[in-house]
C-alpha cells in the first residue's frame, strides 16, 4: 500500500508513513464483523491527582493491642516504636458502619444460602487443551519465559475441580465492598498484588492489560524502523491472522451475528488441534509431561521441564502456522484460566493479548485478575438472593489464598520440593486437598479466630517469593539513575522487588473490556501486617478520578473520560522512579494491631461480633469436639503457650475464654520492662468462671463464710515489689487507699481487685522470664501503677520483720478473718509503728471513726501487768471478729473503746498507743465493711448463688435455643416469601410482557392491513398501467413490423438500382 502511492521511494519515512495512516482512516477489512474499539491513550500522570509520600515505611510509637469480642474488653499486648505502611498514623477514626454479609445474616430477615448450593465454578482444563499446553511448554519455553507467564500455565495442566468449597462462603460473608477487604476478628485481610502473583504465578509489572480490536490505522499502524523502508508494524503481525482465522471459524459454525463476541471452546480447539489430539488427558504432579514414569520421591527437570526433541509432534492441523498456533493457545489460556467467561468461551477482543504474549511482551495479568475477584466479591456479597454458584472467576488462586493465610484450612498431599524451590505457584500444592465441611467452626474462626485456635491458626506475614535478603530491613530508594533508568530494575535489583514496591501502594485497579472501563480501589495500607508491619489507623489515598463522582457508575461517562482515566490509573499503579523510599520486612517480623484502631473496630462492630461469636461457639460446641479439646460453658480455660509471641501474634492455644471477665494476656514480646535486683515474688491470675455472673463467683465469700460451711481457700494474691513506689514505705497510714471487697455494679472481682489501665496488659505481680529489651524510644513510656497496689507490697520488710512482741506472744489460734487482715495491711502496721503519725479515718471512708483518741498517762512500771493483760484482751477482742459471730462486730467499738481507755489510765507508751489506735480504726472499717455485705445478712451459701447462675444460665441458654430456631424459622419463612414474591412478580411481568406482545401484534396487524390494502391499490393501478403499455406495445411491434418490411422492400429495390446502374454504365463505356 505504502509503495503503490510512491513507486520511484522519492519520499521520506515520515511522509511515507503519513500516507499509510491516512489510507488507513475509516476502512475495515474485516468490515462489520467486530466492534472496534481504539487502545488506551498515552497520557501523562498529573502530579495534582496523587501524592507519594517520600517514606512509605515509617517508625512511629504505638501501643498495640488485642480484642476479644467475647469480653468486649481490649488487653495492651506490647508498646513502642513500631514500623507502619504509609499513608496511615495512630489517630481516631470516625465509628464505621457495617456493611458484611455475616453481620447482616444475624437477622432473621436476610436469606441463608441456598442448601448444598457451591460457591463459584472452578475452571478445568478442556478436551485437547493438555497436549496442546503439554507441546507449547515445551516448544515455546524461552517466549513464555520471557512473557513471564511460563509458571502459571504449567500450572494451568491441573485439575482442581476437588477443592473443598467451604471456605469460599465465609471469605464473602466476611468481605468489606467498602474497602475490598476480609474481616478476620478485629484485623482485616485482603488479597495482595504480591500474594496473587505467589499463588498463580501472574505478572505484575509489564504492558497495561486490555481487551478490545483496534481500528484499521491502530491494527496496521507503522513506525520508522532502520531494518525496513516501509516501517514496522506496531502490534504484532500476527493479530490480524487470528483475527481473520476467527472470523473464519464463526462463519464455519454458522454463529449468529450476536454470538460473534465469544466461540465455544471445544470449537475453538477442534480448529486447532488434531483429532487424534482431543482426549481429555490426567496431569500427575509425579508425571506432569506424561512421559510414563513410576512414582519417585522427587522430581528432576528432565521430568518436570523437559526440552523439545525431534521424536515429539506438534497435535497442531496440518498447515497451522506455528505464531497462530501459539496465540490461540494463549487466548485459550486466558479465558479459561486468568479471566475466565461463562460456558467456557473465547473472547474475540483476547487476541490482542495473546498476539502481545505470543511475541515475549510481558503484560499485566494480576491487577486485572484482581480487578475481576473484587468486583465479584462486592456483587455476591450485596446480592439479597445469595446465588453465587455459576459464578465465573479464577477460585483456585483465592483458595491458595486462604491456605497461605489461614493453617489448617486445608489439609493437602506430599508436594514436590522441586516446584517449591523453583517457585511454581501456590496453587500446585491444592492437588487433592481436604479441608473441613463444618461451615459454623469456619464462621466461628472469622468472627472469632481464638476461640478455633486449636484447629486454625491466622497467618499474617506468609514466606512468599524469592526476595533478595540482602535488601530486608533496609531502605531501598526508588529512583532513577543518570541514565534515564529505573533503579528498581537495574543495580542488582530484582524485577521482584520492583512488584513487591508495586503491591505496597494503594491505587486503582483498573479492567479495560472493549467501551467498558471497571475500576477497584486496592489498599493494602490497611492490611500492613501482611507486609511485616504494624497496623496503624489507615488513610485513604487514593488518586482522583478526572471527570468521575462514581466509581461504581463509570458507564454513564463518556467513553473519551473512561479511557482517558483508565490509562492515568494504570500508569499511577505501575509507575516507577518516584523519588521514594520503602523497606522489606524480614520474614517473622514482629507486628501489631495499634490500640487506637482495635477501639475503633470496638465502636463499630462489637455487638455484631459478640452475637455471632457467642451463636456460632455453642453451634460448634453442639457439633462435639474431640475429647480434651471441648469447651466448657461453665468453667474459664487457661491459654496455653502463655508468653510465646510469633510473627503474626496469632491467637494460640485452647479454645472459649470467660464473657465479660478478663483473661491473662501473653506476655508482650518487647515490652519496656525495668530490671529490679530485689526478690520478687510471682502472681497467679484470679480464674473466676465463666460467666456473665456476678461477684458472687470470687473468691472473698469463701473466706468470710464460717469455715465450717465452706472450706477455706487460700487467698492467692501477692504483688510485684516493683510496682510499689519507693515513696509509700514514707507516707502515713492516712494516706493509703483502702480497697472494697465487694466489686461495683457491673465489674467482677477480679477487675475489681486489679484494676488496669488501657495501656497496660500485666495482671499484678506478673513478671516474665524472657522479657527483651525495648525498642529505640521505647524507655520514655511511663509505666502504669494502678492504686491498689499501695494496699499490699509484699517486701521484705525496710526495717522490722515483726510485730510487736507483746502482739505476737498469745497462743491463741488465728481464724482464716485474721488472716486476711495480715494479708492486707500488715506491712502497714509496720509502717504506722515506725512514722508515730496519729491516723483518724482511713483514706476513702465515708464516715467519722468511733474509736476515740487516747491521751496516755506517765507510764508506771506498777501497770505492767494490767496492761499487758489489755492488750491481750484487745488482740483477743479482734481475734474473735468473724463474719458468722455478728455479735463480735456490733460490740467491737464500744469494747475497744473502753479496751484502750483502760490501757491510757495504765500508762501505755504514746507510741503503742498510737499503733493500737491505729490497729483498732482499721479493724472498724473493715467491721464496717463486713457489716455493709448483704451476704452477712441474708447468710447465702456460694454454693447456693452458683446454683442459682447455673439454672439461670441453662434457662438463658433454652431461650437463646428458641430463640435461634424462631430466627432461623422466620429466615426461612421469609426466604419462602421471598421467591414466591419473586415468581409471582415473574409471572406478573409474563403477563405483561404477553399482553405487550398481544397489544402489538394487533397494532402490527392493523398497520399490515393498511398497508396490504395500500399495496392492493398500487398493484390495480400497476395492472392498469401494463394493459395500456402492453397495448402500446402491440401497436409499436406491429409499426415496427410493417416499417421492417417496408424497409427490406427499399433495400432490396435499392439493391436492383445498383445493379441496372451498373449494367447501364458497363452498357455506356461499350458505346464509346
């Protein structure tokens, strides 16, 4: 065409080619077959619709946390300088609104899914598509290779159709269509551009992925080359040989004009593949190539990759070109197994694509693919009706997802450790998995991971890819060299990292199908712990959207906006040499969830999480778990592997944790812990049942009750040495704060008597053996000392280790009362002993002492007896305060009274007089306080109160039951309702449509009538009109006849006159 125009090649290439475009203008070889669509403008990224922070991985200080939905309580599980994926800071978060299918399914008007109705269909590979893939791996390696592509369709041989579908319901259940994001407790998860290439193995970096046929001057548009005059083509020459062996198959299938956009696969195949060929052939791990082999224990790559050899045929039909065989593998590829379309079917707009792969060009697979997963998430998860099982969407690689995130969940057969170390995808080790089929201990472990910690293990942070480790843990600038290069691709970086930096940021993942434009937005900053980092309050960053208001409505846009945004949002995902710096976490790293945040998810979803943690943990209790692993409602479990921190500070070890009283929390891995050279003495956490109970479940009752109705129990408590500042062994008695035993309205005991501070995760006294020292900056968090624990240091003793010994000498035996007095304030004795201070009412009474002050007289050494025999009879007197003796606590203040008036007139030391004063106002608050208890009064037997929860809690329980099954009856009875409304409004808009047929086949009819008669009359007017002309024809023939005859009859007359002339001239010249 280029040479036609210009025979003699006087004219330059620009010109040449500016010709050739124009000729191109407007004209279609294949002319109406396919819609044509132009490709992506090239356009330049306006820096004003997106900022890029210059650090994407910063250190701020953070205090993380854990939630237990059950508790409704958050424990501080470590404090200190943290690593976070920017955009995002420790700030406080507008209270969210659910929108996730599981919290709506805990009404009982939203609709289950169908029974024994599957989530999705997994794509398998056709008839003839194993050989076919078996000879391309082999003959076409090095282009697959260097497309990028060469793992994912070897992988593509498998059949995973044996895949449990069990998890699939609870990763839509528990998706965000706000965020594109999966709630796994109180974090969220989402599937990564890193993770998705890790499991299938598809690209990240490359050419911008779209499907669409170009026009004519794009298909055949030229560009100057030095190899040849004419230009070379700019899209392989190859595309518009698959486009016209497309067409030609259609039209041999006899395809209508509005099935033209897709063909069948096994058509598709057939006009590439022998018959021979067509078998629908078996892929073993052990075997991939089908070259016979027995089973050995691992493989070799003469098994696993073996080259080409002349004995191997191509299954390709006599006289296929081997480029057009190539690509229509790689459009067959692409439509069953990374975008795939309803029944299997080839997308005509694909084989740009596959052209562009066929030539080695390496696209962006896994932002497209991603595109795809989330838009079908968001629709199944809003979907009301909840059908979801002709989904089409590549399923395998989110259940290799969910494997890498969640151990346990399935359960998979020996694997290859050749495929592992040469980093095949993921999805290779799914052959022939197992996995659970409860779907309620699936939905327990999303609402509540802990509480399944036995079976299933949350996984943050998975050993993905071959990361060069010499970059871990530094920072790693992108920019761009002197050369006009991108750093991330050159100076011994790995194109690896490049796609890791990728996966990192947030943007918008963006799918291009002919005018269609579909966009999803992509935040990883809010899954970082999946990155190795801590988890911070996450902003949104992402671009804006030129001439866009809804992302959700980008059809109603004019397609010139749609393409031009398109082609800004891939360049903002996939650019490079930004001027930034990022960091690769080491594998393992120690990550978090910041206290801000956890009390955001607090605000926003508790109750939904509470309600299905506590209705799906007695459904899993209902199914029997195995012995030694099974719950108890009635009794607290203890954790195991307290203290143990791994990299993703998952919840380990048994199972239900006790509703509204707090658990010991593991020790925090790096917490800023001072040393202390003094002997310390260890706590053990109070275990009070499980219960929504009340106090009444503590331990104090049980020691003030006689002991002769309930055996008496030590009173486990002793405090750290550390906790107790230095400045208490100085102060008076009238400075201490004396606890209640009886716990508030609403609390337990246990928070009662240790009261802790958000910011704090120790139960008093805890201490751990393998603390580390804290982090840079960490030492200025000041550590949390609540006020209890003035009450009772236990110490050695600063300056006495005993009691007076006139205190200490009487045989008489100390009851369980006096007891607890020494545990409580006996080091305070001490302490009163040695100030001399005068003490009136112990810090937080509300009420004026009865216990008169006493000036003693000048001591008299005649007095000693009698007073040694009052102090005696005092100790006595508070010796016999019990709980079951009221008579001893209502006679306490007049007979101490007279007690130490007696020892002022016998002329006591001040200083004892003082400490018995003391000793005596002590004892009255707590004979205040016992007399408070209404336990004391009413004389009700723990046992008694525990008997009384438990029938209660079995009653609450029955209601809980009916209650659920009123639920789920009223669920279904409106699901009922539901599709009988649905098939009496399909009936209704039968009718319609039936009488809107009816209505205008009449109106047809009648316009057909009129026009029958119209065209009646024409034709009488035409029969009129030909009986005249055929009359006229008749005359005219007969006038033509009749001048015929008369015109032989001159010529032949004409020809006699020429003969007598003749005759009569030869006569003439005779004469002569």
């Amino acid at each position: 065409m280029i040479d036609g125009h210009d025979p003699h090649g006087t004219a330059d290439m620009a010109d040449r080619l500016e010709q050739h475009e124009e000729m191109l203008r407007g004209r279609s070889v294949y002319g109406e077959f396919f819609v044509r669509s132009s490709l992506l403008p090239h356009s330049e990224l306006d820096p004003s619709v997106y900022e890029d922070p210059a650090e994407w991985v910063t250190t701020i200080k953070l205090q993380c946390g854990d939630y237990n939905p059950l508790e409704s309580s958050i424990a501080q599980v470590s404090s200190g300088m943290c690593d976070v994926l920017e955009p995002a800071a420790d700030t406080v978060e507008q209270v969210g609104h659910s929108r996730l299918l599981s919290h709506r399914q805990l009404q009982p008007t939203t609709p289950e899914w169908p029974r024994d109705s599957p989530v999705g269909q997994l794509s398998k590979p056709a008839r003839g598509y194993v050989p076919w893939a078996r000879y391309v791996l082999r003959a076409h390696k090095s282009v697959l290779k260097k497309a990028g592509i060469y793992e994912a369709v070897y992988a593509s041989m498998f059949s995973f159709e044996s895949i449990p579908h069990s998890w699939m319901k609870g990763v839509i259940e528990f998706w965000d269509p706000t965020t594109n994001t999966c709630w796994v407790g109180s974090e969220e998860l989402t599937m990564t551009l890193w993770e998705l290439q890790a499991v299938s193995g598809l690209p990240i970096f490359g050419r911008r992925y779209e499907e669409c046929i170009p026009p004519d001057e794009e298909l055949f548009r030229r560009r100057p080359s030095n190899k040849s005059k004419r230009g070379e083509l700019i899209l392989p020459t190859v595309l518009p040989a698959a486009l016209s062996h497309y067409r030609r198959v259609c039209k041999e299938a006899k395809l209508s004009r509005r099935s033209r956009a897709t063909i069948p696969m096994d058509i598709w195949i057939r006009s590439f593949i022998r018959e021979d060929e067509l078998s629908q052939a078996t892929v073993f791990l052990q075997d991939p190539f089908g070259l016979g082999v027995q089973y050995i224990e691992d493989l070799s790559e003469e098994l696993a990759e073996p080259f080409t050899d002349i004995g191997y045929m191509s299954p390709a039909l006599p006289g296929m070109s081997e480029e057009l065989f190539l690509v229509g593998f790689l459009v067959c590829w692409l439509c069953t197994f990374v975008l795939p379309g309803k029944g299997g079917a080839i997308r005509c707009n694909a084989l740009l694509a596959a052209s562009l792969l066929s030539y080695g060009e390496r696209l962006s697979l896994a932002p497209v693919v991603l595109n795809k997963i989330f838009r079908t998430f968001r629709t199944i998860s809003e979907d009301h009706m909840l059908d979801g099982h002709d989904t089409v969407l590549p399923w395998q690689y989110i259940y290799a997802w969910v494997h890498i995130h969640i151990q346990g969940a399935f359960s998979c057969l020996e694997y290859p450790s050749y495929f592992s170390h040469r980093g095949y995808p993921i999805i290779m080790q799914l052959l022939r998995a197992s996995s659970t089929l409860e779907q309620e201990r699936v939905r327990l472990f999303f609402f509540a991971p802990h509480l399944v910690a036995d079976r299933f293990r949350l996984v943050h942070q998975p050993e993905l890819g071959s990361l060069p480790s010499n970059l871990m843990g530094v920072d790693i600038p992108d920019d761009i060299d002197r050369h006009g290069r991108y750093t991330l691709l050159f100076k011994g970086r790995s194109l690896q990292v490049a796609e890791y930096f990728i996966s990192m940021r947030p943007g918008w993942l963006c799918y291009r199908y002919g005018q269609s434009v579909t966009l999803e937005r992509y935040q990883p900053n809010r899954t970082a712990r999946q990155f190795g980092l801590s988890q911070a309050t996450a902003y949104e960053s992402l671009p804006l959207l030129p001439g866009v208001t809804d992302v959700s409505g980008m059809n109603t846009v004019p397609a010139e906006t749609r393409m031009y945004v398109a082609s800004l949002m891939w360049i903002h995902l996939l650019r490079l040499g930004t001027g930034g710096r990022f960091r690769i976490a080491p594998p393992g790293s120690l990550t978090g969830v910041s206290y801000t945040r956890l009390t955001w998810v607090k605000l926003s979803y508790a109750p939904f999480m509470e309600h299905g943690a506590r209705k799906y943990e007695r459904r899993v209790r209902s199914l029997g778990a195995p012995r030694g692993q099974r719950s108890r409602r009635g009794s607290a479990q203890a954790r195991t592997s307290e203290g143990r921190q791994n990299d993703q500070h998952a919840t380990e070890g048994t199972i239900s944790s006790p509703s509204r009283v707090r658990t010991r929390e593991p020790s925090p891995s790096y917490a800023n812990v001072p040393s202390s050279g003094r002997r310390r003495v260890r706590s053990r956490p109070m275990e009070p049942p499980r219960a929504s109970a009340d106090w009444t479940a503590s331990p104090l009752p049980q020691q003030l009750l006689p002991q002769d109705e309930v055996p008496f129990d030590s009173y486990r408590m002793s405090v750290d040495a550390r906790h107790v500042p230095f400045d208490d062994y100085e102060r008076g008695f009238s400075s201490m704060h004396i606890p209640s035993p009886i716990p508030e309205a609403g609390s337990s005991f246990v928070e009662t008597l240790f009261p802790t501070d958000p910011s704090s995760s120790y139960w008093p006294g805890e201490t751990s053996a393998a603390r580390e020292s804290p982090p840079a900056g960490g030492s200025g968090v000041s550590e949390y000392t609540p006020s209890f624990f003035e009450l009772a240091p236990v110490v050695e003793a600063p300056v006495i280790d005993s009691p007076p010994a006139y205190f200490m000498d009487s045989s008489t035996c100390m009851n369980s009362f006096v007891f607890l007095f020494y545990h409580f304030f006996f080091v305070y004795i001490f302490k009163i002993h040695l100030s001399h201070i005068p003490s009136t009412v112990p810090e937080g009474a509300d009420y004026q002492s009865e216990i008169f002050c006493h000036i003693p007289r000048f001591p008299d050494t005649r007095n000693t007896d009698m007073r040694d025999q009052s102090v005696q009879f005092l100790r006595e007197v508070i010796s016999r305060l019990h709980p079951g003796s009221p008579e001893s606590l209502d006679q306490f203040m007049n007979t101490a009274n007279a007690t130490l008036g007696v020892l002022a007139q016998v002329g006591l030391e001040s200083e004892d007089m003082t400490y018995l004063e003391g000793l005596c106002r002590e004892a009255e608050f707590y004979v205040r306080r016992l007399k408070s208890l209404s336990i004391i009064r009413t004389r009700v037997l723990l046992p008694d109160l525990r008997e009384k929860v438990r029938i209660r809690r079995e009653a609450a329980d029955a209601a809980h039951d009916k209650f659920t099954k009123s639920a789920d009856a009223m669920r279904r009875y409106n699901q009922r309702s539901a599709s009988t409304s649905a098939e009496v409004d399909k009936l209704s808009s039968k009718i319609k449509n039936l009488w809107r047929e009816i209505r205008d086949s009449i109106s047809c009819k009648v316009d057909l009538q009129a026009e029958l008669e119209g065209q009646t009359r024409i034709i009488e007017r035409e029969r009129n009109r030909y009986q005249i002309c055929h009359r006229a024809l008749q005359d005219a023939e007969a006038a033509l006849t009749q001048a015929s005859e008369e015109l032989h009859v001159a010529e032949t007359e004409y020809q006699t006159l020429a003969e007598i002339m003749s005759q009569l001239q030869d006569l003439q010249s005779r004469l002569l």
